[in-house]
C-alpha cells in the first residue's frame, strides 16, 4: 500500500473549501497509487482555536455534510483518507475534541481517534480523548496520534506492542526540529512514521510543513517542502510512503493466535449451488495432476477447488450483484484440502530457498507466505477463501495488471494488490473488484489481488473480530 501524507495551507475557519482542497487531494493521490491519504492536525479548519472557540460551526460530526466531497472522493477512487477536525462530542455531555475520521474507502467511517494529550490553549477548548486509535487497511495495521501525542513515548510503545506496523500522525509543528524528533520515534519502537504537518498560519503561528516518512531505522524516507505559498500548487503538496513491507503476511504469530470456534457451515459445490457464478475450467484441468493423484488418473479430491463455505459463497453472489453492468466475477479456486496446500507451501519454499541459499528458515517461512498460506492456518483449507478475477459479460478477461497466481518474483511485485506503476485500467478494475467483495465483507490478503477470505483467521485479525469461524477440514 502507498500512503500519501497530504500538506496545504487551509483557509482559516472555511470548512467548504478546506473539504474541496481535500477532496482533490484525495483525487491526485489516488491517481499516483495511494491507497491512503493523511491529513494534518486541524487541517479542516486550520489550526486557529480562538476561531473554533468563537464559531460552533466549526465543530463537525463524522456524518457532517460539509465532508461530503470528502467522502465522495474516497468512493469514487477507492481511498481512505484520516481527517483531522474540531470533532463535536462523540458521548452526551461531553465537550469537543480534536478529532481524527478515519474514512474507509466507500466513504464510511472506519474509525474515529481523539487527541489524548493536549496542549497549551487546546485545554481550554477541547476534552482529551481516552482511547487509543487503531484500525486495519490493505492487511496493514495502523495507530493513530495527533501531534503533541507522539512526544509521549508510551504512546508509540502501546502501538507497537498492539501489532501495529505503521504510526500515522497529523500534526501542527512550527519547526523543523520538532518534525526532526520522528525518526527518534520510528526507530525506537520500529515502526513506520507518517507524518502529515500543518502548512499556512494559525493560532499558534505558521505550520512549518515538512510532512514525510521514516523507516523503521529512523531513515526519512520522503520529505515535502516547508508548504510556503510560494510552492507550486500554493502550498499543497503530497508525499508518497510505500508501507507494503509492513503488511501482517499469513505467517506472523497474530494470525496463529487468532482462537477458532468452528460453525459448522457445509462445503456447497459451487457449480451446483450458485450457477450464476462463472467458473474457470483452470483447476479442474489440473486437478488430476495437482500432486493428489497419479499422473494423468483422477485425483482423490477432484472437484474440491470448487467448494466454498456456505456463509463465503452467499457473500460473493452479493459482490456479483453489486458490480457495474458489463462486468462480473470468475471463480478460481475455493476449498484447497491441507495435504494440498502442504505441498504447495513446501514446493514454494524449495523455489525460494534454491534462489536465496543464504536465507535462514524464519525467513524463508515468511516470504513463501507471501504467496502460499502456511499450512497449519490457511485459509483455503477452511473453505473460507477464494481466488476471483472480473471478466466481461461475455466472460472475456480485463486488464487486472498480472495474471492470477502470478508469483511477487515473476510479476516484480505486481500482484500485491495496492502495487505501484499499474496501468490505469488495472487499477481501476482492482479498485471495482475490491469495492464490490469489501462491501460483501470479505477481506483481501494484500499480496493477492485476487485473493479474499471470510470467516477464517486472518478475516478476524483484519475485521477485529475475536475470533475465526471457520478452521480446516479434511475433505470429505
């Protein structure tokens, strides 16, 4: 996933033009492949808090109108965005605070984060919020800070010991010294910092911009300008953080833990129990020589790719209605029985360990898991997971930038579903494929475009739910 951290000069207490500012931005980011886009502590309103203190309107709810071209742009290009505002009380008696929206990529709130640590005047206007900010994009877990939070280093200590990979911060910072401290930050907790920081002058005075990326060395990574007027575009500008390094693979301990209570949800067939679903004849040709069965004798569990979960395949027939007119889903692959996926897993392994001899087995573990889900928790073997592609009407393929199954070392990483340089119309048709199986509720493995799962471990991990609902079977 790209994230772009997003700076310009906000018009003090007009929220309509900060939001179309945004909208755009949000718009450009989407073009140059961001799948998530971060803006500055205030940046609604900017940070001018006598302003806010004398004007009620310019607290807003996450549901405020005024952030509609806000939303509107997240749909429409398949975007999250964070925006920071003067937020009205989230609980009846409460005061207001300064807010982070998390909006998902339909549009619809994710997340809301309320700055914890307040600063100077900001305690006599706004309450501190109590809980810590989190939430999963694009297999990617993310903390929330704003500003004089991140000088608080329990706060990025709590983030990393939650499994959180990427520390995002909108902040209000007049100096450069201060912007400087992140790297301190990033490399102290080893986590990936984003930085979007203020531009233009507010109450405090002028927001010295800089916004940016570290690694979790401590390396900058990407740096923008000091946001003056006198920068192009007046001021805007975006800087892009590739975090696809951080994504939680199959094989990281949190997926393992993930406890399972087992539903019981039948495997249906899905040429019988859904034929209104495309099915590719790419498995059933291989399954007689899929390493079941002898060469060229009918395999022990032919026919197994084309079985799903009950709950799964209800889930992608409400996908395939959700699609644009023209289009709809192929079936791939569904249930995969465990001896399969072992020699899957173990054959990748061996391609891996010839090619890079030096690599040590935990490494070797994690990279095959990048394409094959290690045995013991994938979620192919739960029935809970499905390879699917878009095709025409007329079941002709559409650009999706690799082919399915395509391998991180054959496409040069083009598979990974929020990869950069692809052509327009790939990402388009990703970002149509992810929309419509998203609102399903189904979720993605990163490193597979065409790869979504409901029910299994890593589907909890991403959703938060506490626990799978689906573990492995053997066939039947």
């Amino acid at each position: 996933m790209i994230i772009a951290a997003a700076q310009f000069p906000p018009v003090p207490g007009d929220i309509d033009a900060n939001a179309a500012r945004m909208a755009a931005l949000v718009t450009e980011a989407a073009a140059r492949g961001a799948g998530l886009v971060v803006f500055a502590e205030l940046a609604l309103t900017q940070y001018d808090l006598p302003a806010i203190a004398a004007d009620p309107r310019l607290t807003v709810a996450p549901d405020d109108p005024r952030l509609e071209p806000v939303r509107q742009a997240c749909r429409a290009a398949g975007v999250a965005a964070v925006v920071n505002a003067p937020g009205r009380a989230a609980a009846d008696g409460a005061g207001p605070t300064i807010a982070s929206f998390v909006l998902g990529p339909d549009g619809a709130l994710l997340t809301r984060y309320d700055k914890r640590h307040l600063f100077g005047a900001e305690k006599d206007l706004f309450v501190p919020g109590t809980a810590d900010g989190r939430f999963a994009l694009g297999g990617v877990r993310f903390a929330l800070a704003t500003c004089y939070d991140t000088g608080f280093p329990e706060v990025a200590a709590r983030a990393a010991a939650d499994g959180c990979r990427v520390f995002l911060a909108g902040s209000f910072h007049g100096s450069a010294d201060r912007v400087a401290r992140y790297a301190d930050l990033a490399a102290e907790h080893g986590l990936h910092v984003v930085l979007a920081n203020g531009a233009g002058v507010g109450s405090a005075g002028r927001g010295c911009g800089l916004s940016g990326a570290w690694l979790p060395t401590g390396e900058r990574e990407v740096a923008a300008g000091d946001g003056t007027r006198s920068a192009p575009d007046g001021g805007a500008e975006l800087v892009l953080s590739d975090v696809r390094e951080r994504i939680t693979l199959m094989a990281d301990p949190a997926v393992a833990a993930v406890p399972v209570k087992e539903c019981g949800e039948p495997l249906l067939d899905v040429r019988s129990a859904a034929p209104a679903l495309l099915v590719a004849d790419l498995k059933a040709e291989s399954d007689s020589t899929d390493g079941t069965g002898g060469e060229g004798d009918a395999a022990p569990d032919a026919g197994a790719y084309a079985r799903l979960r009950e709950g799964v395949l209800r889930r992608l027939l409400a996908a395939q209605a959700s699609l644009p007119d023209g289009l709809r889903l192929q079936f791939v692959e569904g249930y995969r029985p465990p001896a399969l996926q072992r020699h899957y897993f173990e054959e990748y392994t061996h391609e891996l360990r010839a090619a890079h001899p030096g690599w040590d087995a935990a490494r070797l573990h994690s990279a095959a898991s990048r394409y094959v889900s290690p045995p013991d928790i994938a979620p192919h073997s739960a029935g809970g997971a499905v390879d699917v592609t878009l095709v025409t009407a007329d079941g002709e393929e559409v650009d999706m930038g690799t082919p399915i199954n395509a391998s991180p070392e054959e496409s040069a990483g083009a598979c990974y579903t929020g990869a950069p340089g692809l052509s327009p119309a790939a990402r388009a048709n990703r970002r149509v494929l992810s929309a419509a199986l998203a609102a399903a509720g189904l979720v993605n493995y990163p490193t597979e475009w065409w790869h979504w799962s409901y029910g299994d471990r890593y589907w909890a991990l991403m959703t938060g739910a506490d626990h799978a609902l689906y573990g492995p079977k053997e066939p039947a």
